[in-house]
C-alpha cells in the first residue's frame, strides 16, 4: 500500500513538472498550491495514521490522497496546451530528481511530524495515565470526603440532638436544683423554727423545774423549820406530862397513906388506881365508912381520867364549812373571785386556783420519787397537771382477756408498782380480803390512762394512782362546769361540793379505797 501511493505520488509530480516546463505562470502558481496541498495533507495523513492506530482508517486516508492527486493531475491534462506538452517531456528527468529530493525530504518531515506524534502521543497517554490517576485519586478523594461528610453530618446532627437534649436535661436539673434549695430552705427554716421552739420549751421546761426545786426547798425549809417547831412543842409536852405524872405520882403517893392507914394495909396500889379511873374508890366492908369520909379527895384526880381516855383508839372531831353570809369566810370570797373571773387564764391564776393547786392537786398527783428519776418524775407531774387543767386526760378500766398470774404483771407509770397489787380498804376485814385475793386471778379489773386523744400509749394504772387521778378529774370537771354557769344551785352547795372533792383527794392520796367516803355537811 505504501508503494502504490508512492508511485501514485511520482506520476502526480512528473505532471506537475510537465506543467512547469511549459512556462505557464498561473499554472506554475497553481502547482504550487498544490505541492504545498499534498505535503500538507501528506503530513495530516502521516499524523493521523500515525494518531489513530488503525489500518482501515489509514487505507481510506492513503485512498482519498490518491483519488485528489487523480482529479489534479486529470485537471492539469486538460488545461495543458499541446504546445507544452513537448516542453514538458523535456524537462520531465529536472522534475523526477527535484521531486524525489522533494519527496525524500517530504517523508523526512513527515518521519519527524511521526516521531513528534509519537512523542505527543507518548505525552498524551502519559498525561492521560496522569489524569487518570488524578480522576481516580480525585474520586476516591471525593468518595472519602462524601463519607467523611456523611459521618461528621451524622456526628453533628448526633451533637445536636445530645446537646439538645443536655439542655433540656440541663433546664430540668436547674428547675429541681432550685426546687430543692427551695425545699431544703424551708425544711432548715422549720427546723429552725422547731428547734427554737424546743429550745424555747426546754427553757421553760427548765425555769418551771427550778421554780418547782425552788419551791420544794422552800417546802422543805419550812417543813424543817415546822418539824424543829413540833419536836420543841413535844418536848415542852413531853416535859410537861413528865412533871405532870411526877405530880399525880407524888399526889397518889399521899393519897395512898391514909387508905394503907384507914383499911388496914389491906387495899393495894392497883385497887385504888382502878377506883381512880372508875371515879370512885375502892371498898372493903370494914374500910367503907371511912372511904366515904375521903370520897371526895378524889375529885380532883378526874383530868387524870380524861388523860387515860385519851388512849383508846379512836379520833373524834367536827368539820365545819360556814354558810352565814355574815360572817367574813376568806376562803368563800376566793372561791367567789374564781367564779367571777372574766377568763380561764385569769381563773387559773386566781388565788383560789392557786391555793387548790398547791394543797390539794400537786400532792395528789406527785409521783414516788424513790421508784422514777428526777426529771422524769418531774416531766410526768408537768404533763399530768396540763391535761388535768385541759380535762384531755382518758382513764380507762377493762378485764384483761387471760389470766392476770399467768402473765408478768406490769408496773403502774405513776408509782411504778406493780398494777394488779390488791388495794382494799384499810377497814376491811381478812374475810373479804381473803376472798379478793381468791378472785382477783379471774375477774381483775384495771385501769389504764392516755395523754388525749391523739396519744395512742395506753399507760398502766395501778387502783391506787386510778383513784388519785378520778377524785383530781372529778374536782376539775366539777369546777368546769360551775364556771360555765351549768349548776343552778345555792352558791353555799356548790362551796360544800367543792369542799367535798377536795376531801376526797385528800383521801385518795391518803391510801383509803375508791369506796371510802367521809361525810360532810354545812351548818
């Protein structure tokens, strides 16, 4: 193929040459342009079989080459004059060597175009590799950085949604904080405040507990001094019934001489001391007449007699609670100025208040110092004597459901004896006693008592301090219910019903039953 476009080549230049001998000027310009066309399409042809590789591409380039320099060597036939054709057979060898020179220098160049492709080429797919490469690393950088971004999205939209809710979080736990410091500044405001309430009780507690020492040393002073007063009075007594009975010794001493003379020795000292005693002298029946004479001696060892009576068991006397308004009863007046008083707190600091409290209710309700502490026999009078006045104490009394000797007895919180002691009369006989005793494992009875109602502690009670305690609630009730004008009665009455409840907390505290009962009237 390269050889027939060579020869193709020659025959298209030995007629270019032709033309040139003929000395035309226009067609030598027009050979002219076409050399320069071929070599330009020579070079264009060589580049681009050069460039693309490929046979057939190259066949149709090397055909269309041929099939030009066919139609500009037919158009140079044409256009020749037959006056050159003999020119142009002269000069045809010029022509054939200038040509091949030319053509020898036209595939130089076109070695040389081929080589400079070759070396484009070259650079091309090197720069194509390159760009390959950097399209390849470009994706994979791309690739990369869309993950990165996918990532650091998903990791910012993460941050987000923790940020978001670590602010809510965040508001939530300073709401609570404040909440709570809130909270914790009211609970330490009403700690506070109930700390200096209790320090407050406590004060008071403790000033009420040295008045109440204060006033038992002062109890003590003077029932010191009142003792110091009673044994000197005993002793002055006792001394003075000493010379006394010295004195009735020393009178019976005279008196028994003229009997021992008169009866003849016969009448002894036991005779004549009963006859004392009876009021009258002993007789014989040789000694009368003469006893008779002396009879009256005697009369004046009757206070003598009063003494020796005084020696039998019992104790008379009478109690007396006046009602004549004339006469001025100091007593009376302060019970009236309790009634009149224009409010409990000033009732309660009335003098009559006052004088009931110290004499009849604090000893009633004074508990065994020798069985409880101090303090905690001082706590149990305070609180007992607040709900006595505030009538909130609850007795009760109930039959225990099992046998009372089967179980440990429990201690009474008063006295701390034992509750299911036996306290009968102190008159009553060992039969009735005896049968108690029987009966007591089976029907018991006790008692029990509670601070109010919303002291849920029952409190055992012994009878003892039961009584105590019903004959002090008695008495309160008693006077409220006079205050609030509940009682049409005479104000005589009512002063003897006091009067009575208070003889009745005398007794309970005294040791008597619950049944024992001393009676009282007015005159």
């Amino acid at each position: 193929m390269h050889r027939s476009s060579s020869s193709s080549s020659m025959q298209s230049s030995t007629m270019l040459f032709a033309e040139t001998a003929n000395g035309d000027a226009p067609n030598r310009r027009s050979m002219g342009d076409a050399q320069d066309r071929p070599m330009s399409s020579i070079i264009l042809v060589a580049a681009t079989d050069e460039n693309s590789g490929c046979g057939r591409s190259s066949f149709v380039q090397r055909q269309r080459e041929t099939n030009w320099f066919r139609r500009q060597s037919k158009s140079s036939s044409l256009s020749r004059q037959p006056s050159q054709a003999l020119s142009t057979a002269n000069t045809l060898p010029d022509q054939t060597a200038h040509y091949e020179s030319l053509l020898l220098k036209v595939q130089d160049q076109r070695n040389a175009a081929m080589a400079e492709a070759a070396a484009l080429q070259q650079q091309l797919d090197e720069q194509r590799r390159a760009h390959a490469s950097d399209v390849a690393r470009l994706r994979e950088n791309l690739e990369s950085t869309t993950r990165k971004l996918c990532s650091e999205f998903e990791l910012r939209a993460a941050a987000e949604a923790k940020c978001s809710r670590m602010e809510f979080e965040l508001a939530e736990l300073s709401s609570n904080i404040q909440l709570e410091a809130q909270n914790l500044v009211a609970h330490e405001r009403r700690e506070h405040t109930s700390e200096l309430e209790r320090v407050a009780r406590k004060h008071e507690e403790l000033a009420q507990l040295m008045e109440m020492e204060r006033a038992q040393v002062d109890s003590l002073k003077h029932s010191l001094e009142r003792a110091t007063r009673e044994l000197d009075e005993e002793r002055e007594e006792a001394e003075r019934l000493r010379s006394g009975m010295v004195a009735f010794e020393r009178q019976m001493s005279t008196l028994i001489g003229p009997f021992r003379g008169a009866l003849g020795g016969s009448v002894s000292a036991g005779d004549v001391r009963q006859g004392v005693l009876n009021g009258r002298p002993a007789r014989t029946a040789s000694g009368e007449r003469q006893a008779q004479s002396t009879a009256q001696s005697f009369e004046s060892a009757s206070a003598a007699a009063a003494v020796a009576a005084a020696a039998e068991p019992h104790i008379t006397g009478r109690i007396f609670f006046g009602s004549d308004a004339v006469r001025a009863d100091t007593r009376l007046a302060e019970f009236l100025g309790f009634i009149n008083a224009a409010s409990d707190k000033e009732a309660q600091s009335s003098v009559f208040m006052q004088r009931s409290m110290r004499e009849d209710v604090e000893p009633t309700l004074a508990t065994d110092t020798a069985s409880v502490s101090l303090l905690s026999g001082w706590s149990k009078h305070r609180r007992l004597i607040h709900c006595v006045q505030d009538t909130s104490l609850a007795l009760e009394s109930y039959t225990p459901r099992i046998h009372v000797g089967r179980v440990l007895s429990p201690a009474c919180y008063l006295c701390g004896c034992s509750v299911t002691r036996l306290a009968g009369s102190p008159l009553a006989d060992q039969k009735s006693l005896a049968a108690e005793r029987r009966t007591s494992g089976r029907t018991h009875e006790m008692y029990r008592m509670r601070f109010g109602d919303d002291d849920t502690d029952n409190k055992p009670l012994c009878a003892h301090c039961h009584g105590r305690m019903v004959t002090v609630c008695s008495f309160f009730d008693y006077l409220k219910i006079v205050r609030r004008g509940l009682i049409k009665r005479p104000i005589a009455d009512i002063w003897l019903e006091v009067n009575r409840a208070r003889l009745q907390m005398w007794l309970a505290r005294s040791g008597a039953s619950a049944d024992s009962n001393l009676m009282i009237s007015a005159v």
